[in-house]
C-alpha cells in the first residue's frame, strides 16, 4: 500500500515542479495562490441589527414570603376547650369568638366576687353611718377622742374590703370573658395546635394568625451588591417555579451592617402588590430594579467576542487577567470589521453598549470565532434566524418567494451559502428547535459547507 502511495505522489509533485511558477532567484514552486485563495474564501455569519431599547441594572436573589405580623393566639386562663370555632386558612376579623373554654370554675369564681363585693358595700355602709355619728358626737364633746379613732379606723376598714371586693369582682370578670378566646387582630387562621376536649393550658399557642397588614421577605447580599441596593427601589417578584412575575414590592429596611460571620448584608423587602401564588413560606426570586436606562443601544450576549490576557502587576507582583470585549460589524454584507466595546448594564443575555456601536450596525451574532478584521463574510439569511430579543425563529413570507426578488435558494447558491439547500421538512424543524439547538445545528451546516467547498476547490 505504502509503494502505490509514493508512486502516485511522485507524478504529483512532478507537476507542481513543472508547471507551478518559480520564484526568480531560487527556482522553487510559488504557493502563494493557494494561500491567497485560502484568505478569499468567505466564512458564512449570521447577523443582526442594533437597535435601542430599555435596559435594567437589576440585584437578584432569593428569598421565603412570610407574612409581616405573625400572632400567636393563647388562652390566658387553663382549662378544658369545649368549642373551636375557626379551622386553618379561615378568615377572622378582629374580636372574633375563635374558641370557648369550659368556663364553670370561672362562672362561680365571679357568682363569689359579686356576693363579696355586696357584704363589703353593705359593712361600709354601716361603719360610714356610724362614723359619722361618732363626728357629730365629738364636736359636741359627748364622746372620747379614742372612741372617735375606733370608728374612723373602722370606716377605713371597711372602704379598703370595697376597694379588695371590687378588684377580685374584676379579675373573676375578667377570668370569665378570658374563656372566650376572641381574634386580636383581623386575619387567617395558620395554625391550630389543640382539638375540643384538650386542655389549653395559659400561655400555650393555640392559633397562630397571619394579620391582615401584608407580606415581606428577607435576603441577605454580598457586600457588593448590599452597597447598591437602597430604600425605595422596587422589586418585582416571581415565585421560582412561575414564568409570569407574581408580586411587586420595595426595598423598604437594610441593615447598616454586615454579618460578621457571613459577610452578607441583611435587606427586607415589603410587598406591595401580591398575586395568588405568593403566601407565607413559599420561595420567590427577587429581581431589585437599581437602575433603568432607556434608548439604550444593547446587543446579545452571543455577539461579543472576549479576549483574555494575563499582565504583571508591578507594585504588587501579581498576574491579572485583563479582559476585552468587541464585536463584528458586517460591511456591505461581505467585509467584517471588528469594532471594541465598552460595555454598560448586563441584564440577562442582553448587554448595554456605552462606546463603538451606532444604532443600524449589522454586527456578527453567529460565526465570529475565527474571524478576522476586514476578513470576507458571507451573511446568511436572515428567515432562517432569531434575533436575540424575539426568541423565536421568523417565518418565512410566502408572498416573497414568489416576487421577483431571487429565493433563498438561489441567492443561497450564489453566496455558497450552507443553509441555501435546506428542504422544507428541514426548515419546520430548525423553527421547532430551541435558541442554543439552533445554533449548534447551524454551526454543523456551516462546518459541512466550508468542508464541502475546501473538496470542491480541490478537485
């Protein structure tokens, strides 16, 4: 095998000594024309216009609802529950019978308040009559001064047993309402700890309400962007598992300081506007609007081409990895000329330009991984592809094809366009096919058309 090889080279290399042209001063062969025919070939792009629109600096994180006042409901005095009123997820306003409590000991302790309170008036009114008598009588010398100080002393008594029969009359009326236990405050029921029958002993939570004054969530940020968030700016939120935004709220508390141990810097936000997937305790995203830009020029992620190169730090004799980013721009359609960037406010897979594009420049979005500046182009149609923004690929207009104008075909095959000989059945999949499956099966077509014009231009 390896003999047929070299005979079949050596008629080759006879003519490339023979008929190839010769450098003047040193008779070999002149390649050059192949290199040059290399550098014409065009690479198929594809590309898309600039254009102006809005674009926000945003904090994301995340972060659990919670309710802004949770109460907790507890009887305050213990006994049995013979009735419970309300059940989880019921609406109570404020004041509310939620529960009973077997209230016997505290309708009797109350029956015995009242009597003491009737026997102690009475004393009272027996020991001011005779007090008064015992006045009358010393001002007329008729009675001691002791015996004056024995009555006044028992008038005292007695106002002070009033004053004890009132208290206990108050407590024991108190003790009683207290077997009732009503709302505090409007709200739901999240909560319920005991059935009818238990024992509610005093203090233990027996309902817990979610008040009526609406949701906040907590985050917690790295310093970075804890410096950048600020009262007042709103939020919009989502729930992590909903496309649609479910809630719009606003920074309305930050703490003044990180955490020690975490580093992180507390933020709550408070909601203003809540859809009907956001309760208590379910997980949102949120997204802090820092800072909106209109009539912004901004272009997609995918079109920026990053150079990456290590410097030397002299003061502190480190390496640092200083990074640039520029763009293809197409000229007429066949000449890429590479534009640097500065670059703004990235939001997503949009990113805002601040210097070296102009709205209506046709930049190089699909293709530019081996580009050149000034290096030949040749931009594929546009029907094929979706724009950055659109997300979904563009139909076709049949009116067009049936115009003057030449089809994509056609053109295609004059540009040696790849995608040129796509048949119907190919393009409705592409259109069914994600962004990033889009891409990679067009950078298989465009790798399979160079590859097939490299074998043309051989033979």
């Amino acid at each position: 095998m390896k003999k047929i090889l070299f005979l079949l080279l050596i008629p080759s290399l006879l003519v490339l000594n023979c008929g190839g042209d010769k450098d003047s001063s040193s008779g070999r062969p002149d390649f050059s024309r192949f290199s040059s025919f290399s550098a014409n070939r065009s690479t198929s792009v594809e590309t898309i216009k600039v254009e102006l629109s809005t674009i926000a600096d945003q904090v994301r994180s995340y972060g659990t609802i919670k309710v802004q006042d949770l109460v907790s409901v507890s009887p305050q005095v213990s006994n049995r529950l013979t009735r419970i009123y309300v059940d989880l997820g019921d609406q109570v306003e404020r004041g509310e019978l939620m529960a009973k409590i077997y209230d016997k000991t505290f309708r009797d302790q109350l029956s015995q308040a009242e009597a003491q309170l009737t026997q102690s008036l009475t004393a009272l009114r027996r020991d001011s009559a005779q007090f008064e008598r015992q006045r009358q009588l010393l001002v007329k010398e008729l009675v001691s001064d002791s015996e004056y100080e024995i009555a006044l002393a028992t008038y005292r008594n007695s106002m002070a047993q009033v004053e004890s029969a009132r208290a206990s009359l108050t407590q024991a009326l108190e003790n009683f309402n207290f077997t009732e236990v009503r709302a505090p405050v409007s709200g739901v029921v999240l909560s319920r700890s005991l059935e009818e029958g238990d024992l509610a002993p005093s203090g233990q939570t027996l309902f817990e309400l979610a008040s009526d004054s609406g949701y906040e969530t907590r985050i917690f940020l790295p310093v970075q962007d804890w410096q950048s968030v600020q009262i007042g700016q709103s939020v919009r939120l989502r729930v992590s598992n909903e496309a649609s935004v479910s809630a719009s709220g606003v920074v309305s508390r930050k703490s003044p300081q990180l955490d020690p141990t975490t580093g992180l810097g507390e933020v709550v936000i408070t909601l203003t506007q809540v859809g009907s997937t956001i309760y208590s305790g379910v997980l949102a995203e949120n997204l802090i609007n820092i800072q909106t830009k209109e009539n912004a020029v901004i272009i997609p992620r995918s079109a920026l081409v990053e150079v990456v190169e290590t410097v030397v730090n002299p003061e502190s004799n480190t390496i640092e990895l200083k990074r640039s980013y520029s763009v293809f721009v197409s000229k007429g359609d066949s000449t890429a000329e590479r534009r640097t960037l500065e670059l703004g406010i990235e939001q997503g897979d949009r990113i805002e330009v601040l210097s070296g594009l102009q709205p209506g420049d046709n930049i190089v979005i699909t293709g530019q991984q081996g580009l050149e500046d000034g290096g030949r182009i040749s931009v594929a149609s546009g029907a094929l592809f979706q724009t950055a923004e659109q997300n979904s690929i563009e139909s076709v207009d049949d009116s067009s094809q049936n115009s003057r104008q030449p089809t994509m075909r056609e053109a295609g095959n004059r540009s040696g366009n790849p995608f040129a000989n796509l048949s119907d059945e190919e393009r409705n999949k592409i259109r069914s096919m994600s962004p990033e499956e889009r891409r990679a099966y067009f950078q298989k077509l465009r790798s399979a058309g160079n590859d097939s014009t490299a074998s043309s231009s051989n033979r």
